[in-house]
C-alpha cells in the first residue's frame, strides 16, 4: 500500500553563482524553447538552505483548485511568480479540487544573490510531486524547475548548479544539466555580507549589460575549464565583476571597495554574488577573523552569514 501524505518538507541548498554567460540565442536567432535557454559559468552550493513546505486539503466539488503561496511567514501567491508557474503546470494532473499551500523559509537573503528562487522552484516541484503522486522522474522535476526560472527570468543556471552539487563548472546551457565539479577543501571557509536586493529580472532584461555578461563569461569559463580550480575560480569570478562593469553601471560602490578592501588581505579571494548586492569571501580557517573584522565594518548596513560549501543534493527532510 503506498502511503499518503498531507504535508511534506523539502530543502534545497542556497547557491551563490561566480560568473555565468547568459545563452539565449543560436547563431544570432532567439532560442524559443525555454528548456534549451540557460548559462554556462560556475558556482557553489552553500551549507544554508531553502525549506519549503507544501500541504493540500480536498474541497468540495464545486470549488476550483487554488494555492496560497507565502515566503518567510508573508503570504504573496501570485507575486511568487516562479512558485505560482509551477502550481499552474501541475494542475492539469489533479483529478479533484484542492487547495495546495506552499511554505518557503529561506535562511539566507531573497533577491541578495543565493539562489533562492532556484531553491523555491525545485522545493515545490519536489514536494508536490511526492505529496500529490504525481510520477514525474528526476529529469521532469529539474526541467519544470528549471523552465519556471527562466520563463520568469529569476536564473538561467541556477537549478542546475543546484542539482550539481558543491562547486561546479555548467559546462552547457538549458537542460539537461551538464556540470562538472571542481575539489574542494574542509578547510574551505565561505564568509558572506549582503546589503540588499538586486532583481535578477532588471539584469537580464538589460541590453547593454547583457551582453556585457555574455563576453564576460564566455572567457571567464574558458579560462576555468582550462584550470579547474578553487582558485581560477575566484580569479575569473573577479575578472568577470570587472570585465562586466557591474559595480559601476549599478552603482554599487560600496560593493566595490569592499571586494577591494578584502583583496588586499592574504586571502583565496572575495567577490560579488551574481545576482545581489552581495559580496563572499573563500578563506582558510586561519584568515577568518580578519575577513570578519572588515564585514564588521559595515555594520549596522550589512548582514554578515558564516557557511561551507554543500556537496549534498536536494532532499525530503520530513513528511507527515
């Protein structure tokens, strides 16, 4: 017999992207399949998670099937554009009303560059698919996740980087994901500070910065498949912010002497989340006072988050 639930939690690595190359066109022409859209570049799961809950109840037959979405204890629904996507997909599987609740609890951050409209996406998906039996296969789930990012221009790659695991290279854009990881150490320190929001939506809408971002990652990962390294990576996730002229299109000039400011320390490197104003640093265990001293600094603006890189893949933590 198999059992029935009425509530499951699912969590899903926050993921901080270093570079990435927009790929929405083909010899010129725009790609008009979204699963064939995405980003190639590299990035790194964090030890911090996104936890989304989802439950049901049946109505009754008169009633339609509706949802109620929230994000941190605010209820939003359809302003959650990537979360109400995924609702509207898996609608045409239910056979009798209900109404579905999704309950997303990010630890880091939304809209600071970690990921959590990549975490939310493969939550709900993940969830309902058990919670409601829907069969969908491994492959279909990360496709509707992926699909609902970039119909609603939240992330390219994100999901897939999130599948991936750890820190990877996308070595191809859209889905299915081609990844490939790079080896890291336990004495890998990622220290994080965040003064706020950028919307994803607003960059990738940009012409001019857009295609900045294309050259920009297209060398940037040229570079990191040739050296595949913790360390090419920070270097080309740096030259990428500064190739791309981010800080000074945005304005984001506290951004910039704070990268500045930790580069000059004997430190693996620092640089800014792609998307967010935010900035992480790679230390060793040795170097992490002094990093924290100058996030410190900025203080009361900033949000300072101590984490690890997470090489463990999305997964149910509870259901009843």
């Amino acid at each position: 017999m198999v059992k029935t639930f009425k509530e499951i939690t699912v969590a899903v690595p926050h993921r901080i992207s270093g570079f990435f190359e927009i790929v929405d066109k083909v010899n010129g022409k725009k790609i008009s399949n979204p699963e064939q859209i995405g980003s190639t570049g590299a990035g790194f799961n964090l030890s911090a998670i996104g936890k989304t809950s989802v439950s049901y109840k049946e109505l009754e037959s008169n009633n339609k099937i509706n949802c109620k979405i929230s994000i941190n204890d605010k209820e939003i629904n359809e302003q959650a554009e990537t979360t109400y996507y995924i609702f509207n997909y898996i609608k045409k599987f239910l056979k009798v009303p209900v109404e579905i609740t999704i309950n997303h609890h990010f630890d880091l951050p939304v809209g600071c560059g970690y990921g959590a409209s990549g975490s939310g996406a493969l939550g709900v998906i993940i969830g309902l698919n058990r919670l409601l039996r829907l069969e969908l296969n491994y492959f279909e789930r990360g496709r509707i996740a992926h699909i609902s990012e970039v119909v609603n221009k939240t992330g390219l790659g994100t999901v897939c980087g999130q599948l991936g695991g750890g820190l990877c290279i996308l070595k191809e854009p859209g889905y299915p994901c081609v990844h490939q990881k790079i080896v890291t150490s336990n004495n890998l320190n990622i220290l994080c500070g965040s003064f706020g929001m950028i919307h994803t939506k607003s960059i990738l809408s940009d012409p001019i910065l857009s295609s900045k971002i294309k050259e920009a990652g297209k060398r940037a990962l040229i570079k990191l498949k040739l050296n595949p390294t913790v360390k090419t990576f920070i270097d080309t996730s740096i030259q990428f912010v500064y190739d791309t002229e981010i800080l000074d299109i945005l304005e984001l000039e506290n951004i910039k002497e704070l990268i500045e400011t930790l580069n000059k320390l004997d430190i693996i490197g620092a640089s800014m989340n792609q998307l967010g104003r935010s900035v992480y640093t790679f230390c060793k265990n040795k170097d992490k006072r002094k990093v924290f001293e100058i996030f410190e600094s900025y203080l009361p603006e900033i949000k300072i988050f101590d984490l690890k890189i997470n090489e463990k893949s999305p997964f149910i933590m509870k259901s009843k």
